[in-house]
C-alpha cells in the first residue's frame, strides 16, 4: 500500500518509470518502496458507440496522507507518464482507504 492502477498506459512504459516513480512517491509518503503495487489494467475506452483512444488514467488507492502529499504524488505520477505522453492529458484520481477497512493476513491497520 499505497496501489496504483494505471490504464490507458502500456505495461513497458510503467515498467520503465516504476523505479524512479516509487522511490519519488517513497519520499513524498514516507513509506518504504516494497509498500508499493503498481498494477497495468488493459482498458478499451468507448465514446459514441466507437472505441477510442483514450488516455492515460492513474487511480491512487492510500490512506490519506494530506493534501501537499497528495499534490505531490499527482505531480509525481503526472510528469513520469508525461514523458510519453507529452500532448495527453493525464488523470490522477485518488481513493482515500479507510484503515479499520484494509486487511493485510486477517489483520486491518
């Protein structure tokens, strides 16, 4: 924990910024890297009834960490996708996780 899901980005290009993602989203959640799960989801975008291209799309999953932490982060995944996608629009949506609801081997935080 924290989860990122990233659709609309192809698999070798999260793995190629994964490294220097998390060790800047370590830095920015002060948490260590292995926390960290990155996950590719294969997405096909519809609009008016016809595929479409769509664009790259970050769901974050954490606890809360405040809101400069989480401009932070946004900023972080934003720039690493950017450099791919320099003329895309980026979307980062975060999903605060409620601790008494996260369960890690039968135990929740």
């Amino acid at each position: 924990m924290p989860h990122l899901r990233f659709r609309g980005v192809e698999k070798e290009e999260v793995k190629e910024i994964s490294r220097e993602l998390v060790d800047q989203l370590a830095e920015i959640v002060e948490c260590p890297r292995d926390w960290f799960t990155l996950e590719c989801i294969d997405t096909e975008f519809i609009f008016d009834g016809q595929e479409s291209k769509g664009y790259p799309f970050v769901e974050v999953l954490w606890f809360d960490r405040g809101q400069e932490a989480k401009n932070r982060a946004a900023t972080a995944v934003t720039d690493a996708i950017k450099r791919k996608h320099p003329t895309e629009d980026i979307c980062v949506i975060f999903t605060n996780l409620n601790e008494k609801d996260y369960y890690e081997n039968g135990n929740h935080f």
